[in-house]
C-alpha cells in the first residue's frame, strides 16, 4: 500500500535526496541541472511539470519538462530542459488525467518503506506510485 509518513520540511527534503541519489544514473540528471543553474548539493524539479508518462507491464516511464526563458547551456540559449526516468516494478497509487490538463510538481517526495519499496508523490502533479528500482533513463535541452 502506498504511504508516505510527512514529517518536517527539512527531513523530507533530505530523505528525497537521499534516495534520489540511488536512482541509477541520477549523475547525468545533476550535471545537467549544474549545468544550467550553477551547482548545489540537491536535485530539483519543484516548478517542472510531468510532460509524458507510459506504464507497460509494471515499468513506468515519466517524463520531467522545464520551462524558461533563456537558459544557457554551453553558450548556447535553451529554453526547455527534459528528463525521463524508468520505474520498475510499479504499483500505480494515483495519477489522475482528467483533473488538470498539466501536471506541475511542487514538490517530489520519495520514502523507502519496510518491505523494501519506495514511495514517491510528485505533489501537485498528481502522481503517486510505489517502485522497487528506478533509473535515470534520458536527459537533455532544446530551444523552442
């Protein structure tokens, strides 16, 4: 069953970041984020919002897009920075299509809970699920 225990703001923050750090290939998202905002000790995708999701025999494929005015990358001027991730061994809590038509994140929340899974909401996304393993899949920026 999906749950998340909400602590303080600053304990959750910290236990996200922690477990995003154990996603595979998560170093390319955070060079990529250094990359455009300069670097931090954490990963961010408050203010993004989900652009794609594809669930296919218990693997869920998501989506991140930011958007903003000019971004440079490399001296050169982007707009939109994107990153995909893969869940595997997925039980889809809630996602709900017909209530916004784009799913901005607020906030990311990841709990790792007793049997071994985790917990991750995507705030106001309205995107909650359990996973066993996730992987950084694709990243990277274009201009519209």
């Amino acid at each position: 069953m999906f749950d998340i225990q909400y602590t303080n703001h600053e304990n959750m923050f910290k236990e996200t970041q922690l477990h995003l750090k154990e996603i595979n290939g998560i170093d390319k998202f955070k060079n990529l984020q250094d990359s455009l905002y300069g670097e931090t000790d954490f990963l961010c995708w408050g203010d993004d919002r989900i652009e794609k999701i594809e669930y296919y025999q218990n693997k869920l494929t998501v989506t991140l897009v930011h958007e903003m005015e000019d971004m440079t990358l490399n001296d050169k001027l982007v707009n939109t920075a994107f990153y995909t991730f893969v869940f595997y061994d997925v039980e889809l809590y809630w996602f709900s299509i017909a209530t916004y038509k784009e799913h901005f994140i607020d906030d990311i929340t990841i709990q790792h809970n007793p049997d071994g899974k985790y917990s991750i909401s995507f705030g106001m996304g309205e995107l909650d699920f359990r996973y066993s393993s996730a992987e950084a899949y694709h990243c990277g920026t274009y201009h519209k």
